[in-house]
C-alpha cells in the first residue's frame, strides 16, 4: 500500500497527507469532474484562518486538547455550500431504505457535464477512532451499492489532533485501514495548521461563538 504523493499549495490551513487509491489517480487524471470534486473541497479546506482576519492558520498549542473543532468544520462546510454548491445530510438508500439505520453522508454533491454525472459525498470526522471507521465503511457502502462515484474523508494529522477536542480521530490512527478501500474511488486527506502560537486564541469548542445560519440540506 503507497501513500501516492498529490502536491496541494494552501495558503492557510495545511493539506500535510493525501492518501489516494490507485483507482482514484487514473480518476483524477483521466476525467475533470472528477478532479472538480476534489479541487472544491480542497479549497474549501484550505480557506479555513484562524485567529479570525489574519491570512494563516494558526492554532493556539498552549496544552492538549485546548481547541474545538466544529467551527473548523462548519467553516468547510460553509465554503463548500455557498460558493460551490454541495449539499448538507444526504442519505444514502442502503441505509435509509434497505437497512433503516445509519446516518446520512455529511456533504454532497452531484457534477453533471452533458450526459456524465459524478456522484461525491465527504466525511469531515470530528468524532473519535470508532466515527472514523463508521464514516469509512459508509462510504465505502455507498461506493459499492452505486450511490457514489467518489469518496473523501477529511481529518486532522496527529500533531495537530493532539491541541483538538479529545481523542478526535487522526489521519495516522486510521491510516492502517486505508487498505480496505482499495480498488474503490476513495480519497483520505489529513489536514494541519499553518503555524504554532501558545499566546494565540483558542478554537471555541462546540458551537461557541458561531453565528446561526441556514443550511443547504439535501432534499430542501
């Protein structure tokens, strides 16, 4: 198993590991809305600043577990709906229907050119090792029932993991999996910050400090 080199240049928050199946390079070589897909998300990424106005990313490591993550994530999220389009909670039929159980993709999107349509959902894991592996084997059932044409989780490296909420899953603690999704379209992403500063804000933990907003969900 190689971890395939995809050189990415982000001017705040740092894209440091990609993990892309062999299936996924051809992909993304051979076919643009493919690499749309991928190129969207990084961006969306790669927007994050922290503190609030500066142009960078640097989090307060001060101590362990002293930042929150899910306006990091709702930051993501935002990019990804208001300026490229994706969709929040789409279900996948499997689970909804077939099984009735399992919880919906959190983002999603559909790239049509002509006659062509790439279906790509996104995990953004916020949860511990055990959410990882869920949002994994989700994907990856989505992948396999022809629901999805694309699949991509987002996580934070285990250096930056060590400042976040605790025991929040890491690219390296998930990384020895990666396997399974072999010979399926599926794309593993860990992310860090651009910079270290103990006298810097801490990332609220919850939804502290974010403003209400609507959300784009599938279906609406």
């Amino acid at each position: 198993m190689i971890t395939i080199p995809y050189k990415v240049r982000c001017v705040c928050l740092k894209i440091e590991k990609v993990y892309l199946t062999g299936i996924t390079q051809q992909l993304l070589d051979n076919d643009q809305l493919f690499k749309q897909a991928f190129d969207e998300v990084i961006s969306s990424i790669c927007s994050s600043v922290w503190p609030r106005g500066s142009n960078n990313f640097t989090a307060n490591n001060s101590e362990k577990n002293i930042n929150g993550v899910v306006p990091l994530k709702e930051n993501c999220y935002i990019m990804l709906e208001e300026v490229y389009n994706w969709f929040r909670e789409k279900p996948l039929d499997v689970l909804k229907i077939e099984k009735e159980k399992g919880g919906p993709i959190d983002v999603y999107k559909e790239f049509r050119e002509g006659n062509a349509l790439r279906r790509v959902g996104l995990e953004f894991e916020t949860g511990n090792i055990g959410s990882g592996h869920r949002a994994m084997q989700k994907l990856i059932l989505g992948i396999n029932r022809q629901e999805l044409d694309l699949a991509i989780i987002l996580m934070p490296v285990k250096e930056f993991a060590y400042y976040l909420t605790d025991r929040i899953t890491n690219y390296e603690e998930l990384e020895p999996y990666f396997e399974n999704a072999e010979g399926k379209p599926f794309i593993f992403i860990g992310f860090n910050a651009d910079a270290y500063d103990s006298s810097v804000e801490s990332i609220p933990k919850g939804k502290d400090g974010m403003s209400k907003r609507s959300v784009k969900k599938w279906g609406n």
